[in-house]
C-alpha cells in the first residue's frame, strides 16, 4: 500500500461523533432500580409530592425522599432538594413556613423535620 492511499477494507464510521447521543451506563440503571425498590412509601410524602407545586409553586426545590424514624410516634424526616448551595442558603429562612404549611396535610405525621439537600445533576 502507498503512502496517502485509503485502505477500503476497513469498516467507515457512518455517524459524526458530535451528533452522537451520549451512551448511558449499566451502573446508572441499577443505580435508579435499586433507590426505587429501597425508596420508602408514605401517604405523607405522596400528598406532599402531588400537591408540592400547589403550595409552593415559587420554591426552587422539591421533595426528594422521606425517611421514617425507628418509632412510629417520632415521624421522620423529609429531604427536599435544591439545585445549587446557593438555592440551598436563599430557601433555609423559608423551611418554618414550609413546615407550618405541611403540617396542614390530613396525613401529615404529628412530628416530622425538614432537611435540604443538594441535588445531583445525573437523577
């Protein structure tokens, strides 16, 4: 074979790479199976999910996750996640009122607490 001569037996790659969609990871699937099938059910955390845009439709957070404390009596905590820290900082002076107005649900428990989290781009 020359020098500059194409070698017409290799296989051509038919897709530009910048158009490419990026390839997703087996980890990330099992990552999101294992939290849906370890994630906690609660009537609470369901009314606070179907109704969170209702109450607080300019909050820049969410409801993440809830987690039950070992007594039943003691409730639990309930995570809502923020984009950044700083949508973190500006939302900690608003958790009281939050709270106040969650406690209003029929199946809030009679204690429970709120905790800001930073939410990961990848979920």
């Amino acid at each position: 074979m020359r020098m500059g001569a194409v070698d017409f037996s290799l296989p051509v790659d038919g897709d530009v790479p910048s158009l490419r969609r990026p390839s997703s990871q087996a980890g990330d699937f099992m990552d999101s199976l294992v939290e849906d099938l370890t994630r906690e059910r609660s009537a609470f955390f369901d009314d606070v999910v179907r109704r969170w845009r209702e109450f607080f439709p300019d909050v820049n957070a969410c409801p993440g996750k809830w987690v039950s404390d070992a007594t039943p009596k003691s409730g639990g905590r309930l995570f809502l996640h923020v984009a950044s820290a700083s949508a973190l900082f500006a939302l900690r002076p608003k958790l009281p009122s939050i709270k106040k107005k969650l406690a209003t649900l029929a199946s809030a428990p009679v204690r429970f607490t709120l905790h800001l989290e930073i939410a990961h781009k990848g979920k």
